[in-house]
C-alpha cells in the first residue's frame, strides 16, 4: 500500500516512532489536511526512565510548513507510564504516547481547530 506522507519536524528519536504512524486510521486525513494548509506537524517527545518506572510523553503542534511559524492553541499532549522501566520499554511508552496524542487530537476536531489556528497567526503576520 502506497502511504501519504505527514510532513513533521522532529528530533531523531522521535523519527523512528513517527515512521510507525502510518498504520493509524486518521493517518491518510491527516496528511491530505496537512498538505492542503501547507502545514506540517511539531512532534517532541521523551523516554524517559525514572524511579523505577517507564515513562513515555509527546507534544504536538501544527507549525507552518515553509516558516515553521506555530501556535500554542490545540496542541495535544500525552504520558504513558509502565512499572517495567527500561529504556526499550520507554521508547515503546513514546511511541504509544504519541500515537494517543494524534488519536486524542483527531478526536473532537481539536486537529481541524489547530489548522484553523495556524491559518489565524499567519493572517496577523501580514
């Protein structure tokens, strides 16, 4: 199957869990929305291992595909957290973090309004 692909800014770490997105269901509309606002998608994200426990968080936001202008609104977040801790455990809490967070931003149109956002801020730049 030939995949769209989400245009993303991202740290080297969070490369090889965005690679692992295509299988989501919101993936294909993500793109195309993507592409048609000119927009791409800020992923940060950490694995972490700390008290005995694996932790996983990722942040999302929409930026400007050309200026890597973005807003804080509508951006979507999420933690994981496992008592295994190890740090292939972490990086597997990343991953299903940041699958729950385009989940949870897809959900609610929370994604549609984070387009519309960027749309607002570029208006105010002109």
């Amino acid at each position: 199957m030939d995949y769209m692909s989400i245009e993303y800014a991202a740290s080297e770490q969070m490369t090889h869990v965005i690679d692992q997105l295509v299988e989501l269901p919101q993936y294909e509309a993500m793109c195309q929305k993507l592409q048609r606002s000119n927009a791409e998608i800020q992923f940060d994200g950490w694995a972490v291992v700390e008290g005995g426990s694996s932790i996983g968080l990722a942040t999302l936001r929409v930026v400007d595909a050309k200026t890597g202008l973005g807003t804080g609104e509508f951006s979507a977040q999420s933690i994981v957290m496992n008592k295994d801790a190890g740090d292939e455990v972490a990086r597997m809490k990343l991953q299903q973090a940041t699958a729950d967070a385009l989940a949870g931003w897809e959900w609610g149109g929370k994604f549609d309004k984070a387009l519309a956002s960027l749309v607002t801020a570029r208006q105010k730049l002109r």
